[in-house]
C-alpha cells in the first residue's frame, strides 16, 4: 500500500543508494515503491541528491513507461501493444478494454479501481494476446476472457 508523500522518508531512499554506480533508475523504483508514483516534489529533491537537473530527472520519469506521476489504481491491467498481439487481434481487444472501463492508455477509472497500461512485449507471443493483471500473466485473451478478467476483478 502505497503511503503519502513525505520529504524525510524520500531522504532515506535517496541516502541508501549513495556511492552506488548509476543510482537514478534504482532510487525511482523505490520511490514509486513506497509512494505508488514518483511525486513531483520528488523530483527536484532527487535532482538535487544526485547533481542532476529536474529536466533529466523528469526526462528519464516521462521516458520509462512503468513510471507513473500519478498513483496506479487498485488493479493495474497491462496490455501488450506488440507485434504478434496485434496480429492476433490484439488491437480490438484493447479498444474493447479501454471501452468497458471507460478509460483512456494510462487512464485511471473514476474511482480508482483500475489503471490500464500499454506494454510492448510480454514474451508471451506464443499466447498472444497477452496482458499482465496485477503482474500475472494472462494468453490467448479473447472477447469472453476480456469479459471475465473484468468480472473477476469487480467491473
């Protein structure tokens, strides 16, 4: 469970991977870990710890597609965006997806039940389409599975 944002506890993270080799990818996940995103005043205070401007620090947060400024919902639901997926169907799947639940890529549902994300490659192609559901995966996803994933999770 995700906590509120709190300067002094975000000092820890950053104080923990001091005199670590490449330290920025490492402190976000676990800023994101224990905040559920990277918080904007996060941003500047990283930049600062590690001699970096804001722009590169947000640079590298915009880059990442498993970053969020914003917390996740409840669910997270990654569907993957790759080749083989698409040949499978795997685009009207998505618009179904996206349809149901009334959200946008990287959208939250209203009441924040559950986030839809893209993904690109799973190394689920042999069951395309894929997703990932709260990190399980999930193949050979079709109009009746998509129904009862949202069933399954309460939608």
């Amino acid at each position: 469970m995700p906590t509120a944002w709190n300067e002094s506890r975000a000092s820890e993270i950053i104080r923990r991977h001091e005199g670590r080799e490449g330290p920025l990818l490492p402190i976000l996940h676990d800023v994101q870990a224990e905040f559920g995103c990277i918080p904007a005043p996060a941003i500047p205070q990283i930049a600062t710890a590690l001699n970096l401007t804001r722009a590169e620090v947000h640079g590298v947060v915009s880059f990442y597609h498993d970053f969020r400024e914003a917390p996740a919902g409840r669910h997270v639901l990654k569907l993957c965006r790759a080749e083989a997926c698409q040949s499978m169907q795997g685009e009207a799947l998505a618009d179904q997806v996206l349809r149901h639940f009334g959200v946008a890529w990287g959208g939250t549902t209203p009441d924040g039940h559950l986030t839809v994300e893209a993904t690109y490659c799973l190394g689920l192609c042999a069951c395309a389409p894929s997703a990932l559901l709260d990190g399980e995966p999930r193949g050979r996803l079709t109009t009746a599975s998509i129904a009862a994933l949202a069933e399954e999770i309460g939608r």
